[in-house]
C-alpha cells in the first residue's frame, strides 16, 4: 500500500516513540528505525522527510552515534531534534561544546515565526529543554531561528536545502506548541497531505488480509484483551467464518471475562468460536506451587499445549495470527525478545497474520471502536499473560482465587462509579501471602 512516510532516526532518545505517535497525530504515518538504516535502504522507503532523536551522547565523543554525511544531500526534508540537531550542526561544520549553563525543564525561547517551521507559532513561546551540550555556532549557510538567553542556537535551518533544527523537544506536552511546529514540518515542509487514517486504515488492512489469506483457514488465540480482540474482529470482517477463534479459560481470567468473550464474538459476531473450559487442568497443575516465576512459566507452558492439542483437531489452518503491535517490535529490536502467543512449536508451521504491527496501542483502540467492539473490552486495563495468577500471592487455591477475582470485580465496579476508570491507568486487588490479627467488638 503507498501511503506518504516519515522515519525517525533513533540516536537513543527516550522520545523516540512519543515523536512516531505525535506524527501519526497529525494524520501522517511514521515509524521509528535505528540510526543505522542504511542510505539505500531510506532510499528504498522513500520517506517524505526524517526526524532525528535527542540521544544521551556528546557529538564530539569518539563512540557517540552518527549517520552518513550523504543524508544531507538526499534531498530529504530532516528535522533534528536535541542530540539530532546538535549531529546536524557539527557534522556540517558548526561548533558544539559544553554548554556554560545547562537547561532542564521549561524555558521560555524567543522564535522567528518567519520560519516554515514555527508558522503561527507565538515569537515567545515555551518548551522543554534537556541538554547539556549546545550548539556554540551554526554552520555556515544556517540561519538561527531560535534562541534563549543561555542558548544562543535553540533553533536554526537551511531552507534551501530543508535542513531544520531545534534544540528543545517538541513532541514533549511541555513545549506548549510543540504539535503546531511538527504539524508545520510535515504539511508544510515535507508536503504530507495527511492520508493515515483509522478509517481508511481498517479497509486498507482487510484488502491485505483477503489478499494474503485467500480461502485459507486462520487460527487466533482470543485472550478478551484489547489486541488478541481487536485482531479477531478485523480478520472476521475480512475473512469471516474462515478464521477459527480459540479461547482458552484457565481460570485466572477476571470476573465475567470468558462470558463476555463468548458474547460478543460468537453471539455477536458470529465467529467461529471455540471455548475450551480448561480451569481444572491449570489449577491441578499450580496446586502448591508459591514461587512466583515458576507460577507463571507453568500457566505459559500449559496454556501453549492447550492451545496446540486445539490446533491439531483443526483441518487446514495454515495461518496464525497475532495482537503483535508496533511497541513490542521496536522493543524487540536489539533490547528484547517478543513473541505474542509465548514460543509455539516450530512444527506448527503456519505463516503469521499481524495486522496490528504498525498500530501503538491507543491507535489500536479506535480500530477496536470502528469495529464495532464494546468499551470494555477496547478501553479495559493492561492484563497480565498469566492473569490472576500473579495477583494471588503464594500458592493458588480456589477460595483464594475466587477472593481475588471479586474484590477485583468489586473494586472496577466502585472506580467506574466514582468516575475514576478513565482517568486511572491500572487498579488491582491483591490477595497477599500473609495472616494478620484482627480485633473483634
């Protein structure tokens, strides 16, 4: 699918996702890559204009990050940001030193609003710092286009050459208009017209699942959370009764849970459902067991060889598909390994539908909502793989089990009431591993 793109060029930066989602806030798709991504391979991708992250680095520093000069001369609209723009400046002959005073927090910075990048932005305006370097002189051929009083280049550009940096961190809440001067780089600088939509999104992405699937058979492992429910609901719309959903209850589900799963995709929906009441063989297996870790690789191994002895009575899958999202890829990339369904046997041998492998998770939620999912399920709160489980502290038993998945229910019930399940981002009882005195009359 062609569709208008900007890279961001990681140098380490803690923002580097926050700047992708600020992007695709502005209705232009963006994804994040490592420093390293070769010449050819931008070449390849075409992107109407690269961002550069803020890093911990020192550009002086023999080790510290850098790019290929060329990337200069592309003719691609860059934006350095923080470290970024301190790279830009001394790789094209500015000075970068350590700065006599460091800035941290908000500043007020004075801005040339004749700059594309800060049109209609106030000349005043204020954003957040985070450095410690700064950049001494631009190079020649920059104009400087912000300042403060101990920042004499907060911000500078090549117009011709559509080389633009600022020295604070405009994707941060902090930089009041932060949004605007992004907004401005990428319609006005880069010339994106703003084709990313959540919308065109969910058609585009069942053409290419009718593309890839043809009248192959897909099976999902349904878990009720928010990626595992969203997937089904989009390869239902696309492929309908030829994909197979596999709900696995092992009773470490939260109160009401498998009910509602049932519910709304096979009642509902209509899926292809199939629910395995497994809560006997998992708890058997977790009798006595205390120790957290151990806990936790029992309910993943046996939750996979229920899911696989599902898979086997199953005829012709030859797909499996997956709530992958764009976090746990830029997470997997050189920091962890991730894997959705936890390590299903390489004999399976299906090829993998991931249609949510480019969204972050609040963009995943208005598909959920497009798609016609019920708020609770598209806006409930992160869920651990082993559920209650890790919530029940000490060996599992049943009467505890069932004390945590109440107060649980109990405690929703009262947040939602107080109006508070929207603003709190995760609320939870615990059902710890200790006895207490209690005084009675």
């Amino acid at each position: 699918m062609d569709r208008e793109l900007v890279i961001v060029l990681d140098f380490g930066g803690q923002y580097n996702q926050l700047i992708a989602r600020r992007v695709r806030e502005c209705n232009v798709y963006c994804e994040v890559h490592p420093y390293t991504l070769s010449l050819d391979k931008i070449r390849e991708m075409n992107p109407k204009g690269i961002i550069f992250t803020g890093g911990p680095n020192s550009v002086y520093g023999e080790d510290s990050p850098r790019c290929p000069k060329e990337i200069f001369e592309m003719g691609i609209p860059i934006l350095g940001i923080c470290y970024g723009s301190q790279l830009m400046s001394y790789m094209l002959g500015g000075n970068v030193k350590t700065a006599p005073v460091s800035e941290y927090g908000k500043t007020e910075v004075a801005v040339d609003t004749e700059s594309a990048l800060f049109k209609n932005v106030s000349p005043s305006t204020i954003c957040w710092m985070s450095h410690t370097d700064y950049i001494e002189k631009a190079p020649e051929k920059f104009k400087i286009t912000a300042h403060t009083p101990v920042c004499p280049v907060a911000g500078m550009e090549n117009a011709e050459k559509k080389l633009y940096a600022v020295q604070f961190h405009p994707e941060v809440m902090h930089t009041q208009e932060g949004t605007k001067m992004l907004s401005n780089f990428v319609y006005d600088i880069c010339g994106c017209t703003g084709d990313w939509k959540m919308d065109s999104f969910v058609e585009n992405a069942i053409i290419q699942i009718r593309e890839k699937v043809g009248s192959g058979k897909v099976l999902c492992a349904l878990s009720g959370g928010v990626d595992s429910s969203v997937v089904a609901a989009l390869l239902i719309k696309a492929i309908g009764r030829q994909l197979v959903c596999v709900h696995v209850n092992h009773g470490l589900l939260r109160k009401g849970e498998p009910e509602e799963v049932v519910k709304v995709f096979r009642d509902e929906m209509d899926a292809n459902l199939i629910y395995v009441d497994a809560i006997d063989r998992f708890l058997d297996k977790l009798a006595g067991v205390e120790e957290p870790e151990k806990k936790r690789k029992i309910i993943g191994a046996e939750f996979i060889r229920v899911f696989e002895e599902e898979a086997r009575k199953q005829e012709g899958i030859e797909f499996l598909a997956q709530g992958t999202i764009y976090p746990d890829i830029i997470e997997s990339d050189g920091v962890k390994a991730h894997h959705n369904v936890g390590g299903l046997p390489e004999d399976l041998q299906f090829e993998l539908v991931e249609p949510l492998k480019f969204l972050y998770k609040d963009e995943v939620r208005v598909v959920g909502k497009a798609l016609g999912l019920p708020d609770g399920m598209v806006y409930r709160q992160p869920f651990p793989g082993p559920g209650l489980g890790v919530r029940c502290l000490g060996a599992i038993t049943r009467d505890r089990l069932e004390a945590v998945r109440e107060s649980d229910a109990i405690l929703r019930e009262e947040f939602q009431l107080a109006g508070l399940d929207k603003k709190v981002w995760q609320y939870f009882t615990v059902v710890p591993d200790f006895k207490s005195v209690g005084v009675r009359d």
